[in-house]
C-alpha cells in the first residue's frame, strides 16, 4: 500500500523509483523557525509568543495564496527556478520567493526537470509538475496513477478477478485490464509475471456503440496482431463486439439480424468480427499510450512496454476488461 503518513518515503508499487522528497511535513511553525532564525532570534526583537503568533498569521496568509484551487497541498516549486537535486544546502535558492526558500530549506527536494512529489497538509503525497500544479486523473512519470483529487491509487486496490486470469493464462497468456486503477496484469501459465500503468477510452463506461469513445468491458480474446512498427507499436486486436455485445445490440435494435449472425459465428470460430458495425470495433491493446485517458476505446500501453506484451500475447490468447 502507497504510504499515507506525514512522513517517509514513498516508493511506486510498480517501480521503486520514487524518491523521498520529504524527510518531515514542512509546517508553518517549522517554516518560521527555519527561515527567521529560530526562537532565540524572534525573542531578541519582540518576544517569542507574540512574534510567533505574527508570523504564523502572515505565513498562513501566503499558504492560503499559493493553495492550488483544490486546496489541502501547496506549491513549493519556483516558476522559472532550476533548483539541483540533493540536499537543500546544495539546491540554487536564489530565484525562489522567501516561502520557498524556507520550505526547501525545512527539508523539501526537489527532483531534477522540477517534477516532484509533495507530502501535504493531510498528510498524502501528491505529484507537482513543472510548473508547480498539482497533477489530477493521470500516470505520473514514476508509474503511478494519481485521481482527480491527486491521491496516489495502489494498483493491488483493483478489480481484476485473478481466479479467472490464472485459469485462462494455463498453458498459454493471459492479459487483465483495470480500467478503474489504471492497470494492466500480464499472465503465463497460471502465473502473474508483469503490471503495467495503461490508460482507456476517454469516455468512461462500457461501450456500447460506435463512436463513444469508451473502452468495452468484458471477456475478450486476441483476434488480430498487427505488426510492431505499425503506427501504434504493436496493435493486439480483441474480439469486440463479443458474443454478449452482439446480443445487446440486436435487443436493443442497434443491429440488424444478418449483422448478429455473422458476429456469433466469428466469436464461436474465435475469428476476427466485423469491426465495422453500429456497435464500433477495432479495439486493441496497443503503444503510443499517453498519461490521460484519451483513447476512442483501446487500451493505451507506454511505447517501451508495448514491446514485451506484443511477443508474449498470441492469437487466441484471454483478455479481462473490468472497471
């Protein structure tokens, strides 16, 4: 499980790449202390009690100014700084405003290209881009796929029916896709060997027609490998519509009757269905995978893993959808 105290690392459930930005929560006590000199310095000007309640109201003033607009974790990241990884002693401060500065000094560091995770205020680790905006509904370069309020998601927090995927995987492959965690279980005779981080249509549902941007759920087998130096790096084609799709849509009058007999023999052959019917097709596991939900239906997988999924995956293997 992603870690969620005030303190300590935080390690990708997928990689263990991410680094400790935040040895301790850099609060606003802290803040003054570290950046003003300390209790003895405030004493010798006005009184430690009665300075300390000052700033803690004008520190409190410029957290709230910097708060993103979903609030709970601010931004510590300069708009055009360049601060080095490492200690703070070693960080360049001098484009920093004087909060940042404190904070980076009260332990925060800051990974290479400015991209880092934060420990907040409620005490979650959340990831900041480049421009010191907390990232929402995305995967994250470390590997992790973070919701719409920026709360890192465990990917051992699925829907995936493992029962199923360790039966259809004997003696052969087997793929299982989360679309609601975001990931993607690689099997081989009974055994899970791999996860991967993917992404799904950009509506989100079950598919239902052409067009509707959303990625179909359900039981699925390959039906169509297309070659890795195709656009898309390796294109692994399902079998949608399946069997129950083709009865949903002659029920529901989206098909005509020949339509649906020519799809239940293609899914009872285990051949390839048409893919041009009202009901949509063309739905592959493939490369060129982005951070967002953005496909017309596939399963976006990253160009660098695509590759080893491709090889292992043969006609006929199984394909879990859920979520």
């Amino acid at each position: 499980m992603l870690p969620k105290t005030r303190t300590g690392p935080i390690l990708s459930p997928i990689r263990n790449t991410i680094p400790a930005t935040m040895k301790r929560q850099v609060t606003m006590k802290n803040l003054a202390r570290k950046y003003y000199g300390g209790k003895n310095h405030i004493a010798d000007l006005t009184g430690w009690k009665k300075t300390r309640k000052l700033v803690a109201s004008a520190m409190l003033a410029l957290f709230l100014l910097l708060l993103p607009e979903s609030g709970g974790c601010p931004s510590i990241l300069a708009e055009n700084g360049n601060i080095n990884s490492g200690s703070p002693e070693n960080a360049d401060l001098s484009d920093l405003n004087e909060i940042q500065q404190a904070a980076v000094r009260s332990g925060a560091q800051i990974a290479p290209g400015r991209n880092t995770w934060l420990s907040c205020e409620d005490g979650v680790f959340r990831y900041f881009d480049g421009n010191g905006l907390m990232v929402r509904n995305v995967i994250t370069p470390d590997g992790v796929y973070v919701d719409q309020n920026g709360n890192p998601q465990d990917p051992e927090d699925n829907n995936l029916n493992e029962a199923y995927l360790r039966y259809a995987s004997l003696g052969r492959r087997a793929l299982g896709v989360d679309k609601s965690s975001h990931i993607m279980q690689l099997w081989e005779n009974g055994v899970k060997i791999k996860t991967y981080m993917v992404t799904s249509g950009a509506v989100p549902g079950d598919k239902e027609v052409s067009g509707d941007a959303k990625t179909p759920v359900g039981y699925f087998y390959i039906c169509r490998k297309q070659d890795v130096d195709s656009l898309l790096k390796g294109e692994l084609g399902l079998n949608y519509p399946n069997l129950e799709d083709a009865r949903r849509g002659l029920k529901n009058g989206i098909i005509g009757r020949d339509t649906y007999e020519s799809l239940i023999r293609a899914n009872r052959s285990l051949q390839k269905p048409v893919w041009n019917s009202p009901l949509g097709g063309a739905i592959e596991v493939h490369g060129n995978g982005q951070p967002q939900d953005a496909t017309r239906g596939c399963v976006g997988v990253n160009d660098l893993e695509i590759y080893e999924v491709y090889e292992k995956m043969q006609i006929g293997d199984r394909v879990l959808i859920c979520g």
